[in-house]
C-alpha cells in the first residue's frame, strides 16, 4: 500500500514537472514530493527530506532545484517575515498569508479578501500593487489570542509607571 501511494505521488509530480517543460529528475521528484503536502517548507526542510531518501544529496543541488522549480512556475517562493524564506506548491491563483506573531501558525487568505486594498492604496499613496506578489499581513491567531487574555492582564502591571 504505502509503495502504491509513493509511486502514485511520484507519477503526480513527474506530469505536473513535464507540463510545465520539465524533465522529472530524481532531484525534481525529490524536491517537488517535499513541498507536496502544501504547506510552508523551508529549503533546510527539504534538504532534510531529501537526505532520508539520498544521504548524500549535495545541499546545493537541493538549492539549484528550488530555483528552477520556481522559475518553472512549479513552486513559489514565500517570504512569510520571518528571516527564512518558505516554499509551496505554486497554485493557480494568488493568495496571501496571515502569519501569527507568537507561534508562527500561517493561514491563506484569498485574493479577493483584500480586493479593497489595492485601490485604498492607490487612493491613498498613487501606488499599484503588482499582481503577482502576495502579502504576508502579521497577526495573533485564535489559539495564541484564547491563551493571551491572562498574559496580557499580567503584562499590564508590569508597564506601570511609578
């Protein structure tokens, strides 16, 4: 079963590397398997999936992979502010992230739930926001926001002044 599954998904990336006029090569495979589950990896993550399977693969030809699949348009670079730059699988349309400032949880937001922004801004400042660039927007997410009401009354004493 989990050999059928890993097949499966190998053949999965091999169409999705040759429609975009790639060759599926096992550092393709490899590299687009890694980013498969969807969600935010960073190249160090996929190094180390890499490694389980092939040991020796040489980091920069893990770092060389990502660059051509995302100048393939297979994967898209994600700079979610932190001082790591994340990666996924590049979808067809545009979303954004709302990254949570204590525990780093990443939720997506859809494109047209900022459709007001881009003309507040070029209201505002004259500016148009590019197309294709997607906004990472800081934020405090339930969980952290539910466990936060007793920090912040503790916070709060502590800023008093004397």
């Amino acid at each position: 079963m989990q050999l059928r599954d890993a097949r499966n998904a190998g053949d999965a990336a091999a169409a999705i590397l040759r429609r975009a006029g790639c060759r599926p090569t096992a550092q393709r495979l490899l590299v687009l398997q890694a980013l498969g589950g969807g969600g935010h990896v960073t190249a160090d993550d996929i190094l180390v999936h890499a490694r389980e399977r092939y040991p020796s693969i040489n980091p920069s030809t893990v770092y060389r992979t990502l660059d051509a699949l995302v100048a393939a348009g297979i994967a898209r670079r994600t700079d979610l502010g932190s001082d790591r730059l994340y990666f996924e699988v590049a979808r067809t349309h545009r979303h954004h992230h709302v990254v949570c400032q204590e525990c780093g949880a990443v939720e997506h937001l859809h494109d047209a739930a900022l459709a007001a922004l881009a003309p507040a801004v070029a209201a505002e400042t004259g500016y148009r926001l590019t197309p294709d660039q997607e906004i990472a927007i800081p934020a405090i997410c339930p969980a952290c926001q539910s466990a936060a009401p007793a920090d912040a009354e503790k916070g709060h004493h502590h800023h008093a002044h004397p």
